[in-house]
C-alpha cells in the first residue's frame, strides 16, 4: 500500500511538473516567414550570426510622437532589418531573437530541428509568464482583455525616445493586472498577438 502511495505521489510530480513546464512553452509566429523570438528564449541551441540594432523610428518622429509604434510593428522592423543585413553581407540566418531591448540578433539553429522547431520558454514578469507575439502550447481562456494608448516617453519627447518593445510589455502587464486586480480575476499569464490590446489568461 506504502509503495502504491509513493509511486502515486511520484507520478502527481512528474505530472504537475511537466504542466508547469508546458504553461512556460510558446510556439512562436513568423514574420515574412521568419521565425521570430520576442521575448523569449528558443528551445534548440542556436548560435549568434550578426546583431540588429533599430534606430529612430520614423513613424513616431514626422507625428511628434502621438502615434507610435506598437510591439508587432518593432518586431517587423527588426527582422526586415536582419533580412536586409543578411542579403547585404551574404549572411544566412534563421531566426531573429529580440530580448526587448532596442537591439535583436540573428541566429542560426544548430543540428536538427526536432520536437522543438519554433518552440520558445518565456520569461515572466511580475511573476506572470508574458507571451509576445507567440502563442502557448497549453490550453487557456481569456480572463481579462486590455487595450493600449499613446506611450508617454515618446509623447513627452516628441517621438526621438521611443519606448523599447520591452517597455511597451511592461505597460500591458501593469494594465492588464490592474484590469484582472480590479474585476477579482486571477490570471496566469498575459498574451500579446498584435496591435496595441493584450489579454490577461487563465490556464486550463
């Protein structure tokens, strides 16, 4: 009976351990048929060919910063920037990985791509796992649903500063926690598609 019990309490671990694991996995979107890394950490080892850097954003600048970029809107300049890089210095690549500052780089996959092609882990913040421009693997309901306005920095500095993809990110994680705190509903995670609306999520 002892035994039965242990392997039981065993198999629960495993259990709860790998659904956490799941809940930390995304499968991530292409952009111009690139797979694209935002914020978060891809699953198969890769190495670094070359970094991308962005510049002023010209959108934000000729409308003195009232509309500004959204984070999908960064991402794409990023990789058209890597495949315009590429193209010039005859360098083959990938992917492109944006950590959520204002530079990204563009890697190649080492090996081959197995159970884990366009996979990514995710990164928390606030103690919630955020998931940009990707989708996750497990199951889940929207909670809550939050939409964006015009970002300060940029704003106030007339379009030359513009916030990083990963301030923008922050932004729609204290507004979406504010919305969940408000209408008492927890959340597990935030999930960012495109434009400027986020959803607040719950695991299924």
């Amino acid at each position: 009976m002892k035994k039965k019990l242990i392997f039981s309490s065993f198999f629960g671990t495993l259990f709860s351990l790998s659904t956490v694991l799941a809940q930390s996995n995304a499968r991530v979107d292409k952009i111009q048929g690139i797979e694209t890394y935002v914020m978060c950490e891809p699953l198969r080892p890769y190495e670094t060919v070359f970094e991308i850097s962005s510049g002023a954003k010209a959108a934000s600048l000729f409308t003195g910063g009232v509309v500004n970029e959204g984070v999908s809107e960064k991402a794409a300049q990023f990789v058209r920037r890597a495949s315009k890089d590429g193209k010039k210095d005859h360098k083959e690549f990938d992917a492109v990985v944006i950590s959520g500052s204002k530079t990204a780089i563009a890697v190649k996959f080492k090996g081959e791509a197995g159970a884990d092609k366009g996979l990514a882990k995710v990164r928390k913040i606030d103690g919630l796992a955020v998931y940009v421009m990707n989708e996750p693997v497990a199951d889940y309901q929207t909670v809550v649903d939050a939409s964006g306005g015009i970002k300060a920095k940029s704003y106030f500095t007339g379009g030359i500063v513009n916030n990083s993809i990963e301030e923008d990110v922050e932004q729609f994680v204290r507004r979406v926690k504010k919305e969940a705190d408000e209408a008492k509903k927890p959340i597990d995670a935030i999930v960012y598609s495109s434009g400027k609306r986020a959803i607040g999520v719950k695991f299924n």
